[in-house]
C-alpha cells in the first residue's frame, strides 16, 4: 500500500473501528461500508485493508484488557469486517458474471 493511501484510509478506518466498537449498531456498520466502497474506488487491495483491520484489531485487543470483553471485540471487529469487505465481493461476482463465469462453487471442505 502507498503511504498516500495509508495515510488516506487508516486514520479513517481506525476512527470508524473504533467507534463501532464502542457503539455497535448499523450506522457504524454504514460506515465500514463506505469505507469498503472508498477503497475499491482508491485501488486498495484486500490485503491493504486486511492489515489496517489488523492493527486495528490489536489497538483495541490490547486496551479492552479484560478478557471477558474479548468476545464481544472479537465479534463486533468481524461484523464490522464483513462490511468492509462486502463491495469487494460485489465486485468479484461482478466480474465473474461480466466474463461469463459466473460463481465459481466454493471449495470442498478440507482440501
């Protein structure tokens, strides 16, 4: 990833991360969608994003301290994630239906 683009998108994924974790709900899962949007158009990869979550993730492992609040950061990072991630898949099937290919079959479990 640039240092453009980090510079970009991770203060703004760090701040929407942040704030859905200390107020769940769908306005932030609105905004882990924009932002999902936002890097499709900018060019970041999923990889780019993977490790901005990351380091987001470890930010806020670290200071829930608590283990019995884990689950809940945990569980909430995940929904906030899948949001992110949700206009590169539209993306993929888009694709895939533009050359023809429809949904590849997802693998087989185990292999």
């Amino acid at each position: 990833m640039s240092d453009q683009l980090r510079g970009r998108f991770a203060p703004r994924y760090d701040a929407a991360f942040s704030r859905y974790l200390a107020r769940p709900g769908e306005a932030g899962l609105a905004d882990a969608y924009e932002i999902g949007r936002s890097a499709v158009a900018a060019g970041l990869s999923l990889l780019d994003l993977s490790a901005m979550h990351h380091a987001a993730l470890l930010r806020e492992l670290r200071a829930a301290g608590r283990p019995e609040h884990l689950g809940r950061v945990t569980g909430a990072a995940s929904a906030f994630f899948g949001e992110v991630l949700a206009t590169f898949e539209m993306a993929r099937r888009g694709f895939l239906e533009a050359v023809g290919g429809g949904d590849p079959a997802p693998p087989a479990a185990g292999g």
